[in-house]
C-alpha cells in the first residue's frame, strides 16, 4: 500500500511538473513515452507469478536439485524477454513514435529519449526477475520496498532537472539511472540473501518453453487490458495533437490511481479466497467474494465522489489554468473506471478459485474498445473516448459479472451440481 501510494504522488507530481515546466509538445511526447513503457512493462507475461510458484515449488528437499535448472531457465527466459522488448521499442519507434515527434518538430532528442526509457524499462524487467526468485524463497516484498526507494529518488531527480529547464534526453537519462540503480540493487540483494542462486544450469528438455506458455496466457490478458485502457492516449495524439495528450492524460491518471487503491481489497483477499475454495468452505469463500466487490466498488465511490466534487480548483491547481477537459469527460471516465473495478473485483475470486482468466470477454472488449473510441471521439470529441471505453467494456462486464455471481452464490445454476462437486 505504501508502494503504490508512493508510485501515485510520485506521478501526479511529476505530472503536474511537466505540464508547467516543458513546452505543451515535449511533455505530450514524453508521456506517450511513458503510455508506451507500460506497453514494454508487459512483455515479461505472467512471469511475476509464475516463477515464485515454480522456484517455491523446487525448493523443497527432493526438488532441490533441480533448482540449477531452473535458475537457468529464468535466466534465459528474461534474455528472451529482453531481446523481444528491443525488438518492440523499435518497431514502435519506426511505426508510430517517429512519426509523432515529427509533426511535434521535436527533433533527435525525441529519438535518444525513448531508447534511454526503453532501456530503463528492460533494466528494470531485469532487476524485477531477480526479485521474483527471491519471491519464490518466502523473501517476499523487496520488489515494493526497492521501488518506494527508487521512485522517490526519481521524483527528486526530475523535480531538480525540470525546475533547471531539463529536456526530453535528462528525463531518458534519469529514468535510465534510476532503473539501472534497482537492477543492481535487486541483483545484489539475491546474491547476499541466497548465494545458492549464483548456480545455474542449462534449463532441462522443454522447461523453457512451458515458463513461456504459462507467462503467455497472462501475456494476453495483459495486452487486451492495455489495448482498453489506453489505446484512447494514441487517438488523442493522432486526432488532436500532441499538445492535448497531456490534459487527457490527466483525467487517465486520477481515474486508474482510484482504481488501483479500490481494487486493493480483492487483491488482499486472494490468497484467502484460494484457501476458503481448497478447504470447501462455502460460506467463507461468499463471504470473501461479497466483502470484495462491496469493498472495492464503495472505496471507488467514496474516493470519486470529492475528486468529482472538487474538480475545478483541484485539476487547475495541479495542471493550470485551462487545461482541465471539462466535467463530462470526467464523468464518464469516472463511470468507466467504476465498472472496470466491479469487473476486476468480480474476476478476482473466480480466478483464485478454479483459475478461470476470463480469457474470451478480455478479447471482445479489446476488439470491441479500440473500435469505439475511435468512432465516438470522431462524432463527441474528448468525451467520446471513455464513453467508447465504457461502451466497448459493458459486454464483458456483464459476462464475467454474470459468471462470477452464479460461479459463487448460485453453483447448483451454475454447474448443475452440489457445491463440493463443483469443487472438483
């Protein structure tokens, strides 16, 4: 919770300092920069639970000496991963970011910016890898504690630079910094905590492909829930301009840091919920479920409800004077977060239960969002893109709603079988 606290105030902060001290280009261009580094931070799939299930699983007695082995094939998994994000970066660079800067007339720097944050990106991939062993070993928690610390000292390292008249290349190279930092930390962190990591092997027959399978699946989970949330940050910029990215990505950013505190609830509850469902208590597993949808949609109420309330003075005192979109896009954006953490809420418990991913209604809202957002920012403006998120995202809602509900509350309708049996 401190975590992502931190991660919050660090970027509405740094926000807030880009809006006032780069020209309106140069910080549209920079956080689409970052809009795409979220795109990168996914490449490494489902690996962050992945490998602390498949080290903890090896590290029991008999297993144990398989764990050179396995070592080995995290190692070349996270070169894989590496190789495939330099490959991505370009291709994005080509295809889209190239374009963007030059209609921004913004020159090399745009160019040198985002190969130092795709760099920062892959080295901290890299130093997040060596924390998920660490994971695996009941050493849990270093990935958040090193992240308050380098957060932290990446909002003092931009407050300075942007406050001295820093460029888009002394952002790339803070990031770059910070990030190479955590990397080295959390490799020397592993070493001292478990020296026996310091021994690999070649990975055995096929491991290294069943690690991608399994990251695979939550890979494409992770792509659809980008291809909804922040495809409307790409129409933005190709319908009108760079200079408006930013007063739109404003209103983004409230919403999903609102998001992310709801959805804490359900997230806590998870490995509860997996243990009400191994042990076949019926009664505790709905209550876990109630608690973390009623908990999750009532802190989003609670949070958006003043956000709402106080949106004039709060929006112009941290982005200025007329940059504030206006209340209904807001609003609607407000509506679309809402029903994204009563969806996420909903999914959560199934999924700690039975595993279910809700894999197909994640591919028809990533089909369904984009091709909305298109056409209704055409015919609304600003205010068309969360209503194409809302109305792209209502089909799978009620799916995974529906599913969610009859799955925990209403088995027998569900499975056609007494509770204990669906268990099986």
């Amino acid at each position: 919770m401190i975590s992502l606290g931190v991660d919050g105030i660090a970027g509405l902060v740094i926000f807030g300092l880009l809006i006032r001290y780069l020209p309106a280009k140069s910080a549209g261009y920079w956080i689409l920069i970052t809009t795409t580094g979220t795109f990168l931070n996914l490449l490494q799939g489902g690996f962050a639970l992945i490998v602390p299930r498949e080290i903890g699983q090896t590290r029991i007695p008999e297993n144990l000496p398989r764990l050179p082995q396995l070592l080995g094939a995290v190692r070349r998994a996270y070169a894989w991963v590496a190789m495939l994000l330099v490959l991505v970066a370009i291709a994005f660079y080509a295809f889209y970011l190239r374009g963007a800067a030059k209609i921004g007339n913004l020159g090399s720097e745009s160019t040198v910016a985002w190969f130092l944050y795709a760099g920062g990106v892959l080295m901290y991939l890299q130093g997040q890898g060596r924390l998920f062993i660490l994971d695996g070993f009941g050493e849990v928690g270093w990935e958040k504690v090193f992240r308050i610390f380098f957060t932290t000292f990446g909002l003092a390292a931009n407050w300075i630079a942007l406050r001295a008249g820093a460029n888009l290349i002394t952002l790339g190279i803070i990031y770059a910094v910070q990030n190479a930092l955590f990397w080295l930390a959390a490799t020397r962190k592993l070493h001292i905590a478990l020296p026996i990591t310091r021994v690999t092997a070649p990975p055995a027959h096929g491991q290294l492909l069943r690690l991608a399978h399994d990251g695979g699946k939550i890979l494409i989970l992770s792509l659809n829930n980008f291809a909804v949330n922040y495809f409307g940050v790409y129409v933005v910029q190709n319908r009108f301009g760079l200079a408006a990215v930013a007063p739109f990505t404003a209103i983004v950013k409230v919403g999903f840091l609102l998001g992310s505190v709801a959805i804490l609830l359900p997230q806590m509850l998870y490995p509860y919920v997996a243990t009400a469902w191994a042990s076949r208590d019926r009664d505790r597993l709905r209550r876990y479920y109630l608690l973390g949808v009623g908990g999750a949609v009532g802190v989003f109420v609670m949070l958006a409800i003043p956000v709402f309330l106080l949106r004039e003075p709060l929006f112009t005192h941290w982005l200025g004077k007329g940059k504030f979109l206006g209340t209904a896009t807001l609003a609607a954006f407000l509506v679309y977060q809402l029903i994204y953490v009563h969806q996420c809420a909903q999914a959560a418990p199934v999924f700690a239960s039975n595993g279910n991913a809700f894999i197909v209604p994640s591919i028809i809202s990533a089909i369904l969002t984009p091709i909305l957002v298109v056409i209704l920012a055409r015919w609304f403006g600003f205010v068309g893109i969360p209503l194409g998120m809302i109305v792209g995202t209502l089909p799978s809602a009620f799916i995974v709603i529906r599913a969610a509900w009859r799955f925990i509350m209403q088995p027998k309708t569900c499975s056609g079988v007494p509770f204990d049996l669906a268990l099986e």
